[in-house]
C-alpha cells in the first residue's frame, strides 16, 4: 500500500507552500489571458463553437492583432506545461531506478504495470495540452482543438479513477 503511509511525509508547511504556489501561478496565468483578451477587438460572429471559452478560439475570433496574446500563450505554456512536464520526467527516473532495485520479478512487473497506466494518462495530458496551446491561431482548426480539448479535459480526468 504504497499510498497508505503512517506518517505524511511531506509536511503541513511544504503543503501550504506548494499548494499556495500553485494558486497564485494558475491567479498569474488566468490574470494575463483575460487583460490581454479584453484588450482585443471582435467583430463578426460572437459564437465560439467549441467544447468550452479556450484562448485558441477566442483568438481566432477576433480582428484585431493577437500577436501579444499569442506571444503570451506561448512563453507561458513553457513555464507552465514544459517546466512541470520535466518535473514529472525526473520523478519517473527517480521511480524507474527504485524499481529496478526491486529483487522479485513480479514486484517490478506490477510497479512498471501501475507506472504505465499513469504516465500514459500523464502523456496524453501533456501532449494534448501542448497540442492545442503552442500552435498560432493561425493553425487553428475547431475540429482538431475541439478533440484534443476533450481529451484532455473528459477523457484523462474519467480515466484517474480507473489508475488510482
């Protein structure tokens, strides 16, 4: 039960901190989308048909230059996707490596088998998320950002229940 541990091992001040990070980076982002968007001008059609109000389809309506806001979208996309991205990456090494010092074979078989179920439904977040932030609006295409933004928003959170 390597969920179940007696003590916590990470304690009630690392908690806070990490959490309140957390909260003042998505304050940060959510602050910078929504003045940069407000400073946008639309005409034309004022429906977004998408799955919900993203920045892509946003973007892609409006007629004044989205140069800034797709400027933004991409060096934050980097800070926040990438750099947690690669976070991830170093933990799965540091996993990878303790459970190749396990001495059973079928210890390893079901550590790697847990493992692969979790980074496939990491992967899929990732790789969608980044697939519908980091391109331009120029590139946008509702069918392709409409998938993956279900993917990444139904499918990956329906499939967390099944892992854990």
């Amino acid at each position: 039960h390597p969920l179940h541990l007696p003590t916590p091992s990470v304690g009630r001040r690392t908690r806070t901190g990490l959490a309140t990070i957390s909260c003042l980076l998505a304050l940060a982002n959510a602050l910078t989308h929504t003045t940069l968007a407000a400073l946008l001008k639309f005409c034309g059609p004022h429906l977004i048909t998408h799955f919900f109000c993203d920045l892509p389809p946003l973007l892609k309506l409006s007629c004044s230059s989205t140069q800034a806001s797709e400027l933004a979208c991409s060096s934050l996309v980097f800070q926040w996707l990438f750099a947690p991205c690669a976070l991830v990456v170093i933990s799965y090494i540091h996993v990878v490596a303790a459970v190749l010092r396990i001495h059973s074979a079928e210890g390893r078989r079901k550590a790697f088998s847990t493992c692969g179920a979790h980074i496939t439904v990491v992967c899929m977040f990732y790789i969608t998320s980044v697939l519908c932030y980091i391109l331009p609006s120029s590139a946008y295409s509702g069918l392709r950002d409409w998938v993956l933004s279900v993917l990444s928003v139904v499918l990956t959170p329906m499939l967390n229940p099944i892992i854990y």
